[in-house]
C-alpha cells in the first residue's frame, strides 16, 4: 500500500504538474485517480459504475455525442460524453477508424454510432451521458481528495 | 426491452454513485442511496401519470 506521504498531491514543491498528471489520468481511466489516491474501495467502485453505465448504453444502440457543424449544442454533449475518457476514444476509434477522425472534416463528420431505429436508441444515450458526467465528477473529486479538502 | 427496469437500473447506477460521491459513512450512505433511488423511480413514475392526460 502506497505511504500517505507520497500520495500525489497539489500542495507539495512538484504539484501542478503531478495534479495535472493525476486528473488527466483519473479522466481518462474511470476510478484510476481514487487508486492513485489510495482510495482503493472508491475506485472500484467509480470505475464499475462509468463502465456499467457505458456498456449499457452501447448495448442499448446509444449514440456517442460528437460535434456537428451549425450545432453548438453538440459541443456541450460531447463534452459530457467525452467524459468518458478512453472508453469514448476506444468506441470513437472503432467506429470511425484513424482515417475517419484525422479526415480533413475534423472535428466534423465523425460518426457517433447507434441506431435511431431500436427502441433502446435514446435511453442508449441517456446512459452513455450519465457515464461520461459520472467521471467527470469523479475527476473533480480526485481534484478535491489531492487538494486535501476532502478525506 | 422493459423500459422500466432501464429506469431503475439508470436510478440505480445514479443512487449509488452519489451515495459513495457525497457521503463517506456507511450509514449515510445507505441514507442517501435510498433517497436518491426512490426520489428518481417513484418521481418519474408519478411524473409519468401526471403527463398521461396530456397529448
């Protein structure tokens, strides 16, 4: 088990940059910056839920948010989805392959998945959403937990 | 597909989430889990009869 002490932090003579590592992590793989954090249970637990909720919605046909042209909308959307960190990129990337999203279109035209004709299209999205949003609070309490105002 | 049982495995992932986020009692915890998950099932139940006269 990690000594406390080492335990990344913001406060310390390295912070901003061992902080800015450990939230960029703790985005991109759910319940890693709990691990990190020595909240081992936490983790666990953050990580199963953003992935359950993210399976769900790409068996449900979800649609992954991504942005479209004359849609300013859709940059917020994908903002909560990409909350998902490499589960969205991993799912983008095989949807849309290398040559899909370093087209010239970039960062249009890329395809979001899903099928608008199953029943389950909307909920789909609702649950890919939710998982994406879920991380990023978790991100914001990795942030809190390193900062020291929270246990 | 059961719409329903999507709603309360939704509540369900939410509820636990929350409880685990703003807690760290097992107690309050438990409290919070409970309160979250009815609040969005039963909420989105009776949400649902209120709307069903309306087109």
């Amino acid at each position: 088990m990690a000594d406390k002490d080492q335990r990344p932090t913001i406060d310390d003579a390295s912070g901003t940059k061992v902080a800015r590592w450990l939230l960029l992590v703790a985005w991109l793989i759910p319940g890693l910056g709990h691990w990190l954090l020595g909240k081992r249970r936490r983790a666990g637990i953050f990580a199963g839920l953003v992935v359950a909720s993210f399976v769900t919605g790409s068996l449900l046909h979800g649609e992954l948010a991504v942005p479209q042209a004359n849609s300013p909308l859709s940059w917020f959307f994908t903002f909560g989805c990409l909350g998902n960190g490499i589960l969205y990129l991993v799912r983008l990337l095989a949807l849309n392959g290398l040559d899909g999203i370093f087209s010239s279109a970039f960062p249009y035209g890329l395809h979001g998945g899903g099928d608008p004709i199953t029943a389950g299209f909307f909920y789909g999205k609702t649950f890919l959403y939710t998982a994406g949003l879920m991380n990023l609070l978790v991100v914001l309490d990795v942030h809190d937990i390193a900062r020291g105002e929270k246990s | 597909m059961d719409h329903f049982l999507l709603l309360v495995w939704h509540a369900f992932l939410v509820a636990v989430f929350f409880a685990f986020l703003w807690r760290s009692d097992r107690r309050g915890r438990i409290v919070l889990f409970v309160k979250t998950f009815l609040i969005m099932v039963v909420g989105a139940v009776v949400l649902g009869w209120l709307m069903f006269p309306f087109p």
